[in-house]
C-alpha cells in the first residue's frame, strides 16, 4: 500500500507549484524553523487521523498556509491607514486563502479529483495572528481526502 506517500507526495507537489508558497513542510510544526525568514510564505501541513472505509481510506488534514507580516513605517500621508493599519496582514490573509482555496478546488473538482485524491465534506479555515515566532498570519484549514484502498486480501 502506497496511499499515505502517495498522497503526501501529491499535496506537496501541488502546494509547491503555487506562486504564493516558498516552502513546503509536514509533520510536527515545532520541527521547522519559523524564524528562518527566507522560507516564507510557508505551507505546513499534518496528516491527524485515517479512517478505513470499505474500499477507500478517509485522512483528515491540517494545512495552515502563513506568511510573516511586514510592518511600513512609511504611510503616503504621515499616518497609517485606520482601516488596514500598518502592515500587510490583510494581504497575508488574502494570498494564503487563494493557495488554500486552489488546492482544495483541485481536490473537489480539478486534476486531483480526476486523480481519485477526492475532498470529503466541507473543509474549515480558521484565521490566525502572531502565534508562533515572528509575527505570521494565515489560516489553518482542516478537510478530509478519499483515497482508494488499494490494499488487496491477496
């Protein structure tokens, strides 16, 4: 049975093609070292739980896809804008949403689907600010991906 490389090959592959993703990492995210700035935008992902289910296997992902937020000094007119502030953490937010959403998109209905690496549900993305090293914002999305059970009884 190949199904767990496999599929970890395959969200890495993709992830890696993205133009808003530098680095790529799995496992446990205490392993990687966040104060490395030139790894940045970072998509991290961790493989929770697998469910046999007759002749597919369900795994439940976390993906959190994080950039560092700049803080500016400099603002246009003196003062930092009272809706977006001083830095780009709107547009963190925004890039790393679009890589979660293209790599979801691909596994509901795009070249991952028509792979049988097939989303399972409704994924759910949560934001977040500042909680590691340096101050990073992003969203962790967790899914569920059907896999076939290639398993044979043979």
């Amino acid at each position: 049975m190949q199904g767990f490389y496999n599929l970890s090959n395959k969200i890495r592959e993709t992830l890696q093609l993205d133009a808003f993703v530098n680095t790529v990492t799995y496992g446990d995210l205490f392993d990687v070292d966040l104060n490395k700035q030139t790894i940045f935008p970072l998509s991290h992902f961790m493989i929770g739980s697998a469910t046999m289910q007759s002749n597919v296997w369900s795994f439940n992902i976390s993906l959190l896809c994080m950039d560092i937020v700049d803080e500016s000094k400099n603002f246009a007119s003196g003062i930092p804008d009272e809706f977006r502030g001083n830095n780009n953490e709107q547009d963190v937010f925004n890039t790393q949403l679009a890589v979660a959403n293209r790599l979801l998109e691909l596994l509901l209905r795009g070249d991952l689907y028509v792979d049988k690496y097939q989303l399972d549900g409704n994924p759910t993305l949560e934001p977040f600010v500042d909680r590691f090293e340096n101050k990073l914002a992003g969203w962790t999305v967790t899914f569920n991906v059907l896999i076939p059970n290639d398993m044979t009884i043979c």
